[in-house]
C-alpha cells in the first residue's frame, strides 16, 4: 500500500522545525463574535509595562467547543498522572490594546 492509499480519514500533518519550537505565552485573551472565537497567545514579563501579541488562533464556534473538550481531558489524565494542578490567585492585568474611548 502507497501513501496515495491512506486509511480513509486518516490526516498526514506535517510540524517543521520551527513551529516545532513552539512559543511561550503565560496569557491567553479571548474574543468571539457570532462566527468565531479569537485566542490571542501573549508573553507578559515581569517589570515590563508593554507585551505583544506571540501568536492569534482563530476558530470556528464548534471547534471552540470541541478545543475545550479535548484541553479538559488532557488535564484530566494530566493531573492522574502528576497530581492536581494548582491554581494560584493572580493579580488582574491591566491591559491596553491601543487608544481607550472615554464617556
């Protein structure tokens, strides 16, 4: 069998060496609107007043939903394997994406 023969439904997905690397964020905002969700991937270092954005997901609403599912399973066997992950108080960010509008 040639790979022009695959198992129906079966996906060849191909990571290079970069995006292999990954990025770091320690921040996650999300945005919807009525025909999609918006995950935007920042750093935020400590001392430093300003943060970029690292990386933007956009999904539709299903695969939202389905993203959801599969991060809590994860964590689920993540934590019978490792113990439950911890989750500290953090202290709001003030963020700012560009000019503020006043009343």
């Amino acid at each position: 069998m040639n790979d022009n023969n695959q198992q129906q439904g079966q996906i060849n997905i191909e990571l290079d060496e970069k995006t292999a690397e990954g990025i770091y964020s320690n921040l996650a905002i999300i945005n919807h609107s009525a025909s999609e969700f918006v995950v935007d991937f920042v750093t935020i270092m400590p001392g430093v007043p300003k943060a970029k954005v690292k990386s933007r997901i956009v999904l539709t609403p299903q695969h939202a939903k389905r993203f959801l599912k599969a991060l809590g399973e994860n964590i689920h066997r993540y934590e019978q394997t490792n113990g439950e992950i911890k989750d500290v108080e953090q202290p709001p960010i003030p963020l700012n994406f560009g000019p503020a509008g006043q009343a």
